[in-house]
C-alpha cells in the first residue's frame, strides 16, 4: 500500500513540487537570476500588464521561484505585488535576493486573501504551471478566478507543446521532474471556462539561451 505522505516521485503532485524545487531552487538562481535582463519581449508583456492593472494595483506572482525577478519588475511599475512559491527555499532565495519585495510561502493553487472578500486586481503566472499534471490546468484557473475582482487581470506565460508526463530535469541535475506544456487551445479554453475573457493570445520562438520551445503568452480580464 502506499504511504499518502509519501507519493511517487512522478506524481507531480504538491509534495513533490516542493521536494524537486527546494533542491534545486539554488541552481535555478544561479542560471536565470538576471534572465528578463535577455528577453525583451517578456519585459514589454509585463509592463504591458502593469500598465493595465494600473499603480497600487494588488497582484500576485504566482510561482515566483528562487529569483523574485518579475514580482520584483512588477513592483518597480508601482504595483502593490506578492510573490507566492510553493517550495520554502525558493521564497528564502527571493526574499534574499529582492529585500524590498514581498514573498510568502503558499499554494498557487489555493491563494488566501489577505482578508475574506479581499480580491485581487492581478495575477501573473511566469512558467508556473508546467510543474503540475494538465490535468489540473483547469482546477488551477478556477482557483485564480476565485480571487481575482471582476475587471482584474491575467497574464499567463507557458511552454507550447503536449508534454505531460516525468522527465529528466532540464536544468541537468539528477532529479525526475514534472513537466507539462500547453496548446494555446488549452490555455484560451481553461481561461474562458474558469471565467475569463481572452484578450491576446501570442507566441514567440525561443532567445538561443532557451531551452527550443516556442512560448505562449495569454492577457485576459475576469468577467
């Protein structure tokens, strides 16, 4: 039988999410600390976000990882930010390497208000989502939804492709990692069904430092 505490390591499931991340959230630092520094693109889609969401406006990073780098970007446009990981090394590295950014441990999967009714203006998912079955994609949207205000914003970054399923890290250590992408069907149809009207959907190949998969860019408004 089992253990339910200890689940295969290929589940993808939240506690493997934080076993895989909180082994390797320093090398992922040390690859991509100063990885916006190289992709113009991104810097232009988040600062397109910023500017629909608007100063002081309540966002969250969901997924923010061991670099902190797009709550800290977000902040810098005058948003009010939160950076969420599920792996506490990763909110340690962040809070280390961004000082003057928030940071919390938590489930991106299920946010907690900072107060009950206390809703969000935004939320941004920068790679967030290929660590979970696609499975889940939809669960993970509605959840979202449920705390972004009627207006607010969404801003998902993914993967292109139909991988889903265990691989063998791409960041070359020697760990199995959950690793799923995403057609722009799947992520217009989970955002449309969760509650959200699609604005833009785009794509752009990879920089040559990338790992060669075309990225997906997704800007849509809660109903």
């Amino acid at each position: 039988m089992t253990d339910v505490l200890s689940p295969s390591p290929e589940s993808g499931s939240a506690l493997d999410v934080v076993r895989v991340w909180d082994a390797r959230a320093d090398r992922y630092l040390e690859l991509f600390r100063h990885e916006l520094d190289g992709k113009p693109f991104d810097q232009e889609v988040l600062a397109e976000f910023a500017g629909r969401v608007g100063e002081g406006g309540r966002v969250c990073d969901a997924g923010c990882g061991p670099c902190g780098h797009v709550t800290a970007m977000l902040a810098e446009r005058g948003l009010d930010v939160l950076g969420i990981d599920l792996s506490p090394r990763c909110v340690e590295l962040a809070r280390r390497e961004r000082p003057g950014c928030r940071f919390e441990v938590m489930d991106q999967r299920d946010i907690k208000p900072l107060t009950p009714g206390d809703l969000l203006d935004g939320l941004v998912s920068y790679y967030s989502l290929h660590d979970q079955p696609k499975r889940g994609l939809a669960g993970t949207l509605a959840s979202w939804a449920a705390v972004i205000r009627p207006g607010g914003h969404l801003l998902v970054v993914a993967k292109e492709g139909t991988s889903d399923g265990v691989i063998d890290d791409p960041l070359g250590s020697d760990l199995r990692v959950y690793w799923a992408e995403f057609t722009d069907h799947e992520l217009r149809h989970a955002a449309e069904a969760a509650g959200f009207h699609v604005e833009e959907l785009t794509t752009r190949g990879a920089y040559d430092d990338e790992i060669p998969t075309r990225r997906i860019y997704l800007s849509a408004t809660r109903r």
